[in-house]
C-alpha cells in the first residue's frame, strides 16, 4: 500500500488519458 | 461498523449494506474516474507540460491528482453552513459525517478549503495556482528534476505576476497562496492514510 495512487487505478486512468491524447497527434 | 467512504467525489456517504467491499471500490472508482480525466486534460493544457518525459508527466499525475482535486473541488465544503456537498448533489452536515466515522481528515478539510476559498482568487489565478500545485519538481520518482523544476519557477513566475497585478494592495496574497502548498501535501498524506485504512477494513 505504499502506493496509493496506483491503489486507487489511478495511475491506469492517467495513462489511458494520456495516451488518448499521444494517438491524436498528427505523424 | 463498516468503513464508509466519506469522500465527496462519491455520490453519496452512505453504503449499501448488501454490496461488497470491492463493489463499494469499484462504485466510488466510476465516480472519481471522470474527475481524474478532467485534471490530466487539466494538465496537458498546462504549456510545457506536453514536453515533459511521458514518465514524468505520469509520476506528477499519480502525485498530485489528489491535491488538484481538491484545490478544485473546495467549494463542496462550505465552512459556514458546515456542509459538505457530495458528487450525488445533496449536502450532508459535518454532524452527520463525524456520526458515520469522520474525524481530523474531514476537520483539516475544511480547514483549508476555507483558508483558499477566503482568498478570494479569480477562475484565472485559481487555474494557475492549481498548475503550480501539479508541477512540483519534489514529487518523488522525477526523472528529469531540472526540466520540471524550470516548469514550475515558471509558473510561480506567472502566478505572482498575476496576483500582483489582479491584487496591488494585498502583497500577503501570494505567501498565503504558497503556504496552502505544504498543507495540501499533509491533506494528501491524511488521504493516503485514509485509504489505507479501507484497504485494510473494507
């Protein structure tokens, strides 16, 4: 539990809308 | 005597009896998910953070959602009615939420959700002063500590310019701003310890 962001999912929810914006982007 | 989840980015405080500790997780995690999306929309909008390595644009993420999260969400705790309004849309009284099992978590709360709602800030400063409480080159797991730490002298570049420009006769604007930066990292170590403790007795 020292890590409670990842606890939480967070760190999958923050990837996901990260990368979202990572396939948007042009070639 | 099972924990609740008092957290007002859940739609209510109170637990269906017949769900499971997971089920009240996975409840509470559909409620705070889209939250989480809007701070790292949030985040990308911040110019320079896009420049960030991928792995520190995540580590500040990981470190910070909470703190913007509040930041953003300190009108739901409204010190004068003492009430705490949750995502479901009704307030419940700090009464009622100390009777269901809150205590210094929900004080310091409201603490400082007073503390930053007394300064009076405009949408704008607000907004900057949020980026400021995401890109904190002291987040542990940085990479690249001195690209975010140019990010953030920045940005508290900005920010005071800003607030002394928007308030020219309340120079102590921008120290009370700063000192609500150690207190959001307590409240984050409080919230830490607050999950843990559900984690343990779902």
């Amino acid at each position: 539990f020292s890590d409670p962001a990842s606890n939480l999912g967070l760190e999958d929810i923050i990837r996901k809308a990260l990368m979202g914006n990572l396939e948007e982007r042009p070639e | 005597n099972r924990m609740h989840l008092l957290c007002p980015m859940n739609t209510s405080p109170h637990v269906n009896p017949h769900k499971s500790g997971h089920g009240i997780w996975e409840e509470f995690s559909h409620s705070f998910t889209p939250a989480v999306r809007e701070v790292v929309e949030f985040a990308k909008r911040i110019p320079g953070f896009r420049d960030l390595s991928q792995h520190d644009q995540v580590s500040l993420l990981k470190a910070g959602t909470f703190e913007v999260l509040v930041v953003r969400f300190a009108s739901l705790f409204d010190v004068k009615d003492r009430t705490v309004k949750f995502l479901g849309g009704n307030k419940y009284s700090v009464e009622t939420l100390q009777a269901m099992g809150a205590g210094d978590f929900l004080t310091s709360m409201m603490d400082f959700s007073d503390k930053l709602m007394g300064l009076g800030l405009s949408e704008e400063e607000m907004s900057l002063f949020t980026a400021v409480v995401l890109i904190s080159a002291d987040r542990s797991g940085i990479e690249n500590v001195n690209s975010v730490e140019a990010l953030q002298e920045t940005l508290i570049r900005h920010l005071r310019g800003l607030i002394t420009k928007n308030h020219p006769n309340e120079s102590a604007i921008f120290t009370k701003l700063l000192l609500r930066l150690p207190d959001l990292r307590s409240l984050n170590n409080m919230h830490s310890e607050q999950l843990l403790a559900f984690k343990v007795h779902p």
